[in-house]
C-alpha cells in the first residue's frame, strides 16, 4: 500500500474530473452517441473544474434514479442534494403543472398566493422565531442575502467561516468559504473574513485525549475577542461534502458565543436542509436556532432552483435596502415546487423514515469498517454518510486511489456517489428510497470495497 500526492485541487468538496481513472472512465464508453454528446459538451461550455469533462450523459431521471444514454441506470446517492424526494416525484410534478396553467411569473412588484403559502409553511417548519423569508434563486444567493442582512443588524462587516467550508461559487460565497481552490487566482475577494477549524472528529486540527470537539468553538470566542468588529459566525451545522457531525454541545456553546458577542449565527444548510438529518433542518437536531437560515438545493424538490433566507421578526428592519432583489424573488413555480415538497415530506411520513433508515446505514457500514482494513472512519446524519478511506489506521493516511477503485466499480455496477477530499465517500441516497433498495446499494458498496482491499493488497 502506496500514498499517493495529489495536487491541492484534489482534495477538495467534489470529484476531480482529469484523474487517470476518470480518463479511462470516459474512454471506455463504446456508444458512439455518448461519446458524441461529450464531444459537443466540451465544445460548446465554458470548462471548469469538477465539471469537465462530463462523467456521463443523461436522458431520464425517476424516483432513486438517474439513467444515461445507453439505458444504463444508476441509483443516484449524489444528486447535488436535491434529490431528497427522488426525480418526478408525482406530488411536486402536478402542483408545478397547476402553477405553470394558472400563474407562470409574477414580476417583483407583485405577491401571489403560493409564494405566501409557502413561505407561511417554511416558517410553520422552521418553528421557533424564524418566521421571516426571502426567496432567492439559489443558494449561493441566500448565503449573499443573509451576509447583508448582517452587516445591517450589527454595523460590523466581518465574518467568521471554518476552514474547509463551502457556501457558494460567486465571489462573496468563495470570500467567507474556507476552500482554498475555489479561490486560487481569484484575486482580492472580500475583506474581513476570518476562518477557525472545523470541530472533525476523526483527523482534528487539534484534537483533545477525551475526544470532545467543544474546544474548536473557543476559536470562535477568541477570534471574535481579539479581531473585533464581527458581525456573523456561517457554517454548516454539519458539514455536507465529507460528513463532518460535530456534537450537540460543540453547537450550545458556539450560540452561546454569538448570544454573548451580539454575533448573528448563520447557519448554512443548503445542502443538508428539508429532510436530511431526520429533521427538516439539521440544526433541529442540536437543539439549538440560528438567527440566519440558508436554505436551498432540496427546497425545489429536485424540479425547480430555489431557495431561501429565513430570520426572525426583530430582524425585519432593512426595509430601505435592497436584501435580494431578484427577478424570480417570489416565483409561483417556484413556490409551488417548494410547498408541494414540504406537503410530500409530511405526507410520506419520510423525517421518521429517514431516522430509522439511518439507524440501518450505521450498522450496515460499521460492520464493514470492522471487516474491510481500508475503511478508516464511518460518520453520519440522517440519510447522510461518510465513509473515509486511508492506507493506515495509525497514520491515517488519506487512500486516494483507492477511494477512486470504489467509485467507479460502483457505477459500473449501477450505483452513483460522490468522493469528497479525494478519500471520503459520501453517500446520501433520497429519502425516499425503499430498504430493497439500500440493501441493493449496500451491497454493491460493499462488494467493490471488498474488490479493493483485494486489489490493494489489504489483506
């Protein structure tokens, strides 16, 4: 067993699309009509990173899965996180076909009755004080909202973000994000950002004998302390693309920070929110309320992008400035994709269902961490998995190719994940998947980390 360097792009939120294995991937795909679709793609969009070239072409998406050109289908355990209700769930289908005959766009002078429904139901499931919306077009766009409405309450323009966070692409996301590649070459971004480390329990910055990850969030009280002038505290209340759960009293001591430091709290749960945690929003599931909601992903039911900023009442106090003020601020589609996802989420009864399928993901992949040596660390939320890889339990050194191995024996054999930080699996299949279903997956997961602790010479 090797250690393979990659290049600081690697290890970041998402796939690296220029691997050797992604290379051959692409390469042996025999259908001439994909490879011709990938041609056109590439000549056609802007290149970016973790974006091109495109893993695969699609045609079809219903229920768990995704289904490329050649008929072949996936279970989709990546979604970008808007596949909480699957693709085509019919619920959302037909109240979008109903908005779209009756009231397609309502210019931003006006209001309508789903956008008010909606938004009476996101602050109904919200609970608490959080009873206060704004509609935006996507997350990234709430993010940007929820840092004005801060420099507002507080009169201070600085943030504090963790390190290895991500809020966003656009250029104030990528200022308070703690991704460093997202902001190689960028040039000046916005000032007044300061990052502490992530409470991450396995490899911790600075870990602590006992285990508890509470000293992490006296980075927050000393940078607010020395820096001054702070307005807002962004994070994740659990980070999405590697899995990172910090505790519940890591979380009551960084609201009782912001409470003492008049700090505005903003939790970003783009990812994670309507669903995920086995609550609707996975701050719930600490027990505490941020004084900022970033919603999105999710909230369009995997049909329609929207998202939204929520805050509280005493917070309503910007009304000469212009917090959001986009074109889509109140979408009827929109809206109507929102509210018909909530009603299904309530319908389906799938928070209970997401908590008991959670309970059967912990055991299924802890028993495989005991068997497979090349599993390092298994952590999780809800229908949100970790599952870190490494060449050595004592070094915990990070197992790149072979994290690799695994994602592509797994599309091979139907299923679709994303790798985070070049090494963590992250697996967060719909909420609504049958236990057939995630037995199947299991099961494959576990057949290709089998083949790669073989291939590796694990054993």
């Amino acid at each position: 067993m090797t250690q393979n360097i990659k290049p600081t792009h690697f290890r970041s939120e998402g796939d690296v699309n220029t691997t050797p294995a992604r290379q051959a991937w692409n390469a042996s795909m025999d259908d001439e009509r994909t490879q011709a679709l990938l041609k056109r793609d590439s000549e056609v969009f802007i290149h970016q990173a973790m974006s091109t070239p495109c893993l695969d072409t699609l045609e079809a998406a219903e229920g768990i899965y995704i289904q490329d050109a050649t008929g072949q289908k996936y279970m989709d355990f990546h979604g970008n996180n808007v596949h909480q209700l699957g693709y085509a769930h019919p619920h959302v289908i037909k109240r979008v076909q109903e908005q779209i005959a009756k009231l397609p766009f309502s210019p931003r002078r006006f209001t309508n009755e789903t956008a008010i429904e909606c938004a009476e139901k996101l602050t109904q499931i919200c609970g608490g004080e959080l009873n206060r919306v704004l509609f935006a077009p996507g997350g990234t766009s709430a993010v940007g909202m929820a840092l004005k409405l801060a420099r507002h309450i507080t009169g201070n323009y600085k943030v504090v973000s963790l390190w290895d966070s991500f809020h966003g692409a656009s250029l104030d996301a990528i200022s308070v994000g703690g991704e460093a590649c997202f902001r190689q070459g960028m040039g000046p971004l916005m000032a007044g950002v300061e990052r502490i480390p992530p409470a991450v329990s396995y490899r911790g910055a600075f870990p602590v004998a006992d285990g508890s990850d509470v000293h992490y969030a006296d980075y927050l009280k000393y940078v607010i302390e020395k820096e001054g002038g702070v307005g807002a505290f962004i994070a994740e209340a659990v980070r999405n693309t590697d899995v990172q759960v910090p505790s519940k009293a890591y979380w009551k001591r960084i609201r009782e920070i912001c409470d003492k430091h008049n700090v505005m709290l903003i939790i970003d749960d783009i990812p994670n929110g309507m669903g995920r945690s086995g609550e609707w929003f996975t701050y719930q599931a600490y027990d505490i309320e941020p004084d900022m909601l970033c919603i999105g992903k999710g909230l369009g039911g995997g049909l329609v992008p929207i998202a939204a900023m929520v805050t509280k009442d005493k917070y309503n106090t910007a009304e000469q400035i212009s917090m959001g003020h986009y074109t889509h601020e109140k979408s009827p589609i929109g809206c109507a994709a929102a509210l018909a996802t909530m009603e299904a989420i309530e319908q389906d009864g799938l928070l209970d269902k997401a908590k008991a399928d959670s309970q059967f993901m912990r055991e299924k992949l802890l028993e495989m961490k005991a068997k497979y040596p090349v599993i390092g660390d298994v952590r999780g939320i809800g229908m949100l998995w970790g599952i870190e890889l490494v060449t050595d339990h004592e070094s915990k050194a990070r197992a790149y190719d072979e994290a690799e191995a695994v994602l592509y024996q797994c599309l091979n054999n139907g299923v679709s994940f994303k790798v985070s930080q070049g090494n963590v699996i992250q697996l967060s299949p719909p909420l609504i998947i049958t236990r057939e279903q995630l037995t199947e997956a299991l099961a494959i997961f576990e057949e290709a980390i089998a083949k790669v602790c073989k291939d590796f010479n694990y054993f």
